[in-house]
C-alpha cells in the first residue's frame, strides 16, 4: 500500500475527482451571488479581448470576431449570431451556436468566453454545428460590383500559381518584401483549396517569415535569424501535418498576426514578444501534430 | 502562477500550479484528465497577456509552460 500513490491510484481506478462543480446553478444562486460570479466572467471575458472588440462589448455587449476567410461575427446575443460576409453570394446569415450544457448553469458572459475561444483557434467547427435561421443573398449586380471590387484590391489573385510563384523570388532579391509577402499568402491559399498542405505550409509560413523581416529594419535587430529559423522550423512541420486543414489554418492565420507587425506604431519590444509567440505557437501545432506522427513519420 | 480555469456557475473556478510544488502540479494533471479525458471538454492554452486570438487549443497538460489552460465545452447548433 505504501507504493499507492494518487498518481497511481487514479491511473488504476480512474475514478479520482480532482474538481467537483459547485452544486448550484447560476440561476439558483442569490443575486449578490449571481451579482459576483457575473463580474467575474465579465472580467475573464474582457481580459479575452482585443481593444476594438472590449470597446465594443463596454458599448452594447456584443462583439465581432474576424475570420481568417474576410467574415466575422457577432457574438453578444443569445440564440443569435450574426455573420457578414464580404463577398460571394451570401451576405449576412443569422445563426445559433451555443455550448453543450445547460445554459442556466453559468453567467452568459462564459457562453461569449466559451463560443470566442471555439471560433477564434476553430471557426470551421463553430460553422459546421451552427443552426441557420437566415441568408441574406446578394443580388447579382452587387455580386458584379464586389467581384470588380475584390480584382482591383488583390491584383494578384488574377495570376496563375506559376506566375505568383514566379514573381514572389524577384522581389524578395529586389528588397520588396511585403509584397512578396503577400504574393505568398495568396499561393498558400491557393495550394491549401487544393489540398496541397505541405506545400502550403511552406509559403504560410514564409509570408509570415518575410513579414518578419519586412518589420526587422524598424522592429527587430534579429530578422534575418528569425526568417532562417521560421522557415526551417516550417519546413520541418510539413510532413507532419498530413491533411490537417484545421492546424494549417491556424499556422497561416499566425503568418497573419505576423503582417500586423508591420504597424509604424508598433513598438520594438511587442514586436520580439509577438516573434517569440509566433515560435510558440509553432511548437505547439508541431506538439499536436506528434501523435498523429504513428501514422505518418516524417522522413528521417 | 499559471492556472486551470474553468467556467462554472461561480464566473469560473481556478486551479494554481506551481512546479515548485509537486502537489500543486498533480491536481492539476488530474484536473486536466479528468475534464479533458473522461467529460470531453476542450482546453485551451492562453498567453498569461494574451487574447483569445493568442490561444491555442491544446490536448495534453504540460505543466511548464507558463500559459494558462481555459477549459470550455464543445458546442452545439441552437
């Protein structure tokens, strides 16, 4: 009996519980009760947020969380989110997404916390269980006008895979290196509606890379290290991500947060904090990715 | 000190770890087991500074790192 652990006893009987849930629902607390807990997932909600999307739920209580596809919605609102979309055919629906619970159980503010965290790391997720009410479709003519619209914003979407890929060299020699940048976002995308995930991986993360070094001359002395390191660290992940559309989607919404560097406003020590969690976030998805590893070794 | 949080009806409830303290670090393992392994519900990695565009959906507990862990549930159509 000595030798029984916790540790071991958990692992024999499963049956441990290291957190019991408090006995009483939200709804069934007194109001200087509810009025506490309340505050508290208000503040752990905010401390979630980012300025725009604090001020706005300060404002009204809902906010907008934006999608790495140009969308965003609105949550704020029970049994009622809100999702615009800048192009295509559809542009505004109304949904229902909620947590698997009962939603007496905690403050709403913890169904906002509870929805944003799914949305933001897994937005595919969070539109795939949503419940439709409505579709607002674009009328054709407005369709024309965006589609125009869209052209003129992003020339080079009009461009081949060949010809992105052909451009995207010359202007890393010739020091143009956002919009090599953004040229290889555009092939990332491309190769990722194509299922071609290692590859894409690869130009993921060399946008954000280059968006990196584009910073370096304002932001950080350790540029060019950070690019050879991020596009090693990038080339050794490919082969572990298999067909994992969900990991890749967060890697390139990484190289995303990346291009926002670029702010004249931005300071150099945000700067190196946001390289650092870039790196972070990296090794993260590489630690995910392990596992699945059984099924897929990388090459050597 | 990084900790398990957890939404319940009391805003959420927090679980501290320190791995200075091997007693601390055990129930929060078993915290992550039990609430990830056997109810199913999803954690969350999150930067002590970060937002929630800084998290990262994790599925192991590493008591290490200094990011905090947010246990939410999966979701459902309404």
């Amino acid at each position: 009996m000595a030798d029984l652990t916790p540790e071991k006893l958990f692992e024999l009987t499963g049956e441990t519980v290291a957190y019991t849930p408090p006995r009483r629902h939200f709804a069934d607390l007194s109001l200087p009760e509810r009025i506490e807990s309340d505050a508290k997932a208000r503040a752990l909600l905010v401390s979630l947020l980012d300025d725009a999307q604090r001020a706005d739920y300060t404002a009204d209580g809902t906010f907008w969380v934006d999608l790495a596809d140009g969308s965003r919605i609105q949550l704020g609102v029970l049994y009622r989110q809100v999702q615009e979309l800048p192009t295509g055919p559809v542009a505004r629906r109304e949904m229902c997404v909620v947590p698997v619970q009962d939603l007496s159980t905690t403050p709403v503010a913890d169904i906002w916390t509870n929805l944003l965290l799914v949305l933001q790391s897994n937005p595919e997720e969070f539109l795939s269980v949503a419940n439709v009410w409505t579709e607002e479709r674009r009328s054709a003519e407005d369709l024309a006008r965006l589609d125009r619209a869209e052209a003129e914003r992003h020339p080079e979407r009009r461009l081949t895979e060949r010809q992105l890929a052909d451009k995207i060299r010359p202007l890393i020699a010739a020091g143009e290196l956002g919009l090599a940048s953004d040229l290889e976002a555009e092939l990332a995308r491309r190769l990722v509606r194509r299922g071609r995930y290692s590859m894409a991986v690869r130009c993921g993360v060399g946008a954000g890379a280059l968006a990196v070094a584009t910073d370096a001359d304002a932001a950080s002395p350790n540029a060019e290290p950070e690019r050879r390191s991020t596009i090693a660290l990038a080339t050794s992940l490919a082969p572990w991500l298999g067909s994992e559309a969900g990991l890749l989607d967060r890697l390139i919404n990484a190289t995303h947060r990346r291009l926002e560097i670029g702010l004249p406003d931005v300071r150099r020590g945000e700067a190196d904090r946001r390289v650092d969690e870039f790196h972070r976030r990296l090794g993260n998805i590489v630690a995910l990715s392990a596992p699945r590893s059984r099924r897929r070794p990388p090459p050597g | 000190m990084p900790a398990i949080r957890i939404l319940d009806s009391t805003g959420d409830t927090v679980i501290e770890w320190s791995t200075h303290d091997p007693h601390s670090v055990e129930r929060a393992r078993r915290t992550f087991c039990q609430l990830h392994d056997r109810e199913g519900r999803i954690a969350f990695a999150v930067p002590p500074t970060g937002t929630a565009g800084d998290s990262v959906q994790i599925r192991e507990f590493d008591p290490t790192s200094p990011d905090d862990v947010l246990f939410v549930r999966p979701l459902q159509g309404g």
